[in-house]
C-alpha cells in the first residue's frame, strides 16, 4: 500500500454551526457550512476522497464534485473509523481525516508525508484543544477520540499503540470555525485571501 486517501466527515449543511444560531440564520449557516465544505475538498486535491455522511445535502454536494460518499454511523469518531476503513479498501497507507470546516485550507498534503510508517500527525486547532486534521496509518486500530480535548486523547492514542507523533502546525489547516468570536476572523482572513 502507497499514498494517502481524505477523509471528511459532514453531519449535515442544514444543521451544521449549531453554535452560531445567535448570529447567523439558518440559511446562511448552510451556506458557510458548504463553503467551508468546498474548501476541503479542494484541499484534498487528486488524492482519493471520501466524504461520510447521511444527509442529503451532502451527499449531493460531494457527488456533483466527484466525491465519494459513504453513511455517516453516527457519531464523528465511528465517521472518522468509517472513512479510515474505505481510505484502505482503495489501497492508501494513510488515512488524512480532516473536518469540513477549515476556511483557509488550500492543501492536506503535509499530513501525507508519513506513508504507511506507524506515526500519527496531528494539527490542533488554533486553540490547541481540539483536532482539525489527523492522520493516521490504516492498517493501525487507531481510536478516534473527538471533542473537546481531542489533541490531548488522540496524543495519548498514539503513545498507546506505540505510534509516534508528529504536531502539524499549519495556520490554514489549525484555524477552524465553531464559535461567534472566530467569524470575525473569518470575515477579516476570507477578504484578505480571495
């Protein structure tokens, strides 16, 4: 096995940013959600995708860009097992699992660098709490361990299994987009960057 496949798992555009209904109506929060959504995407670039979802919406917005789409089981860490599992039926060594919320992805392939060699990368998010990308060796059972605190779990995994544990530091990929105070950011990176 060579190479590396994406993973991303989409609970539902409609749905999705449950935490900026304060600030942004539903419609709006649907249309930021498949913004951020297309950005990934992008940023998987040739390399095989995945998109794990049961929503409609989703699926097909991944279909009309030629994405894969497999159902979402149910909670983001079975989606992140899900995808790992279709990233190795393809014949990847490496699974990137990358949330579809990074405004300034534009490429995954540091987290590609790794091959099949038993070393799980991580970018934390820019509060250096959470988990925005991860990568990890397929043929590893490889505990996916999302929320809050998910750098700190899946570092841990890592040492569990034996795995080495290589910190991406990427702004781009680190900057994510779940609370009001990061739209202000967004408003200010996204002009500055189209």
């Amino acid at each position: 096995m060579t190479g590396a496949g994406v993973v991303i798992p989409v609970r539902a555009f409609a749905l999705g940013k449950a935490r900026l209904t304060a600030h942004l109506d539903d419609e709006t929060r649907a249309a930021l959600a498949r913004t951020l959504a297309d950005r990934v995407g992008a940023a998987s670039g040739e390399l095989p995708t995945v998109v794990v979802s049961s929503a409609a919406d989703v699926r097909d917005w991944a279909r009309k860009r030629g994405l894969d789409v497999v159902d979402d089981p149910g909670t983001l860490d079975e989606a992140a097992t899900t995808g790992r599992a279709w990233v190795e039926a393809r014949g990847c060594a490496r699974a990137v699992v990358a949330h579809a919320d990074l405004p300034f992805a534009r490429t995954l392939a540091p987290l590609t660098r790794d091959g099949g060699r038993p070393i799980v990368a991580v970018v934390p998010c820019h509060r250096d709490d959470g988990t925005t990308v991860i990568s990890v060796p397929v043929g590893v059972p490889f505990g996916f361990a999302y929320g809050p605190g998910s750098f700190r779990r899946h570092a841990a995994e890592a040492r569990r299994l034996g795995l080495g544990f290589r910190v991406v530091r990427d702004a781009d990929l680190a900057f994510d987009v779940d609370i009001p105070a990061d739209l202000g950011r967004l408003d200010f990176r996204v002009c500055s960057r189209d």
